[in-house]
C-alpha cells in the first residue's frame, strides 16, 4: 500500500496544537508592534542624507579598513569547545526527563558518557585552552 | 484549508526562499543571516510535527552555535567577495552537468520509492500522553546505549582535535598565578640590609636574587 503525496504531507499536522495559541499571540503582538514601530520611523522620520551621515561612524575617526579582517583564532576554540559542551547539556534534558523509567542501566550510561566527556574538560584545563592570558 | 496547513506553508515557504537566498546571496554574511532564518523555521516545522524537544535543540545548538561557528567561517575566509564573481562563467556548464545529474537521480530515487504503511504511523511523536522528550529518552540510553557512547566519543575526539590544531602558547605571556600570588610570604620577597652611609649602591647587585622572583620586583641600581 502507497499513500499519495498529499497524504503524505498532511499526515504530521495531525493533532491539536492549541496549546501554542499564547505563544502564537505572543509573537504576533511582537511581531506587529516592532513592524508598527520600524514603519512608523521609517515614515515619519524626517531623512535628509549627506555623504557624512552615509559613512560608517567610526569613533569619530574615518574607518580605517574594512571590518572583515583576520582575527584570533581562539575565539574560534571557544566557541568549538562551546558546541561539545552544549551539546552534552542536550543530551541530559531527555535523560532528565525520563529518569524513572530507564533504570539504573539509563543512569549509568549517562554517567559514562559523562566520564568521557569529563577526560575532554580535564584535558583541555590541563592544555591551558581554556586560559585567555 | 486549515490554520495549521496555513502555517506549514508559511514555514516552509519562507525556509525554502531563504535556503535559496543562502546560496544565490553575494555577501557572505547576510548569507549567513538567511541560513539562522531557515533554522528557526525548521524549528517551526519540528513543533508543528510535535517534536517540541528537537525543535528548541535547532535553536539552541544550529542558531546558539553551529551559526556563530558559520560566521567566524565567514570572517575568516571571505576577504574579497569581487574577485569572485568573475569566476562564475567558467563553472556554468559544468555546474548545471552535475546539477542535472543529481536532480535525475532524485527524481529515479523519488519515483520508485516505496514506504512501509506502518512508516507514517511511527513518523510522529507517540501521542498516548508521552512527550517526545520522555520517548526519545526513553529509548535512547538503553536501547541506543553503544550508539550514545560512540556520540560521546565523538565529541570527545572534537574536543582533543580542535585543541591541537587550534592551541598555541605564546611565550613572554605575563599570566596571573593565583595560586602562588596568595603564597607569597612577606619574608620571601623583603629583604633588610644594612647600608652604611659611605658605601656605594652599586654593592647591592651583588644581593641574593632568589628573593626576587624572575628579578622583576624593582631592584636598586
């Protein structure tokens, strides 16, 4: 048996989603009051441009380059190491939630992961990466 | 039709527009931009197929990091964007080949694709009062245990890789050391000496200098 495609893509709005309604408010309120707002300066505001206003303010200085340039690649080790650790905080919400009922062998296997993770976070103090000097 | 397909094609409409803003865009950044769009209305589609946990993960690790991770990719790659545009001819031909190429496989794999009937009942999150955080941790620290191993392996050897490539000491680095900063004791780093008023400074040189760690205390001279 194949279900035709339309079938296909109705098949995961199933189910109520009322319970979104508040937040749907929410962002609609959001939503038009910062569209209110942008639209209103935009159309009020009085606009009487010059080449000095155009320019990019700098301090009060002309900029000097352009601001794409090459920096540090520490910043980028942060930010990786970042990413592991948040990723490993991911991966304790659904552990956390269903603790009851995975037993002792789910718990375990949480800390082991833990663990390996837990040699990452000793290395990396040790190597010093997480120091900024 | 109904609000709620009235709100798919919405999200799916606006991240299919910035999906393709993302590749035809020129500035390397708005394209960066476009792509945290077409996250968070991936996110909108996961809630509308009620898998409310995957949908804060898009957020919090694709827009929180993997974005932040684009933009420095950016930062640091992209210093000219002119230079690029010529360049865009001599790929054409090339470029729609292979293009084609895939878009006919799709359309083979497409067409002869065939599901399990059972598939589209396990397609969504179980909806007998289980969430889908509750069933996908359910399932996946017993049941996908080796699997949740390998993924902690993995972030593990992330982790030590990206601080060997990346780590450098720098040498001449004046660092803060807590730890011996509070040891420090009033006896190891004064010194009382006697100096008779006829003699000359020139005799202190010849002090101890284990005193004076790294002789950067000031000395008289």
């Amino acid at each position: 048996m194949t279900l035709s495609s339309s079938q296909f893509m109705s098949m995961p709005l199933k189910g109520n989603l009322e319970e979104y309604f508040n937040i749907f408010i929410f962002m609609a309120v959001a939503f038009g009051i910062s569209l209110f707002l942008v639209l209103l300066s935009f159309w009020r505001g009085p606009k009487r441009p010059d080449a000095e206003k155009l320019s990019a303010y700098e301090c009060g200085f002309e900029a000097f380059s352009d601001a794409r340039l090459k920096f540090d690649v520490r910043f980028y080790l942060v930010a990786i190491l970042f990413i592991i650790f948040d990723l490993e905080i991911a991966f304790l919400f659904p552990w956390a939630v269903s603790l009851k009922s995975i037993g002792l062998f789910g718990f375990f296997s949480m800390l082991l992961f833990l663990g390996t993770l837990g040699i990452g976070f000793v290395y990396e103090w040790r190597k010093g990466a997480l120091e900024w000097e | 039709m109904t609000t709620t397909t009235l709100i798919f094609y919405i999200l799916s409409g606006v991240l299919l527009s910035s999906a393709v803003m993302v590749v035809t865009t020129k500035n390397t950044v708005y394209g960066v931009l476009f792509l945290i769009l077409a996250f968070f209305n991936a996110a909108g589609l996961f809630i509308l197929a009620h898998a409310e946990f995957l949908a804060m993960i898009l957020i919090v690790v694709y827009v929180g990091a993997v974005a932040v991770l684009f933009l420095f990719v950016v930062m640091m790659v992209n210093m000219e964007t002119k230079k690029s545009q010529r360049m865009d001819r001599r790929y054409l031909l090339m470029g729609i080949f292979v293009g084609g190429v895939l878009v006919l496989e799709l359309v083979v794999v497409f067409m002869s694709w065939n599901t399990s009937p059972e598939a589209f009942e396990l397609i969504f999150a179980p909806q007998d009062g289980l969430s889908n955080t509750h069933a996908l941790g359910a399932l996946l620290y017993t049941h996908y245990a080796l699997i949740f191993q390998a993924a902690g392996l993995i972030l593990l050897i992330a982790m030590i890789g990206a601080i060997i490539l990346t780590l450098r000491q720098r040498e001449n680095v004046l660092k803060q050391k807590i730890g011996d900063q509070l040891a420090r004791q009033a006896k190891d780093s004064v010194q009382m000496v006697d100096i008779s008023p006829t003699s000359s400074f020139r005799n202190l040189e010849s002090l101890d200098d284990s005193a004076t760690p790294r002789g950067r205390t000031s000395r008289v001279s």
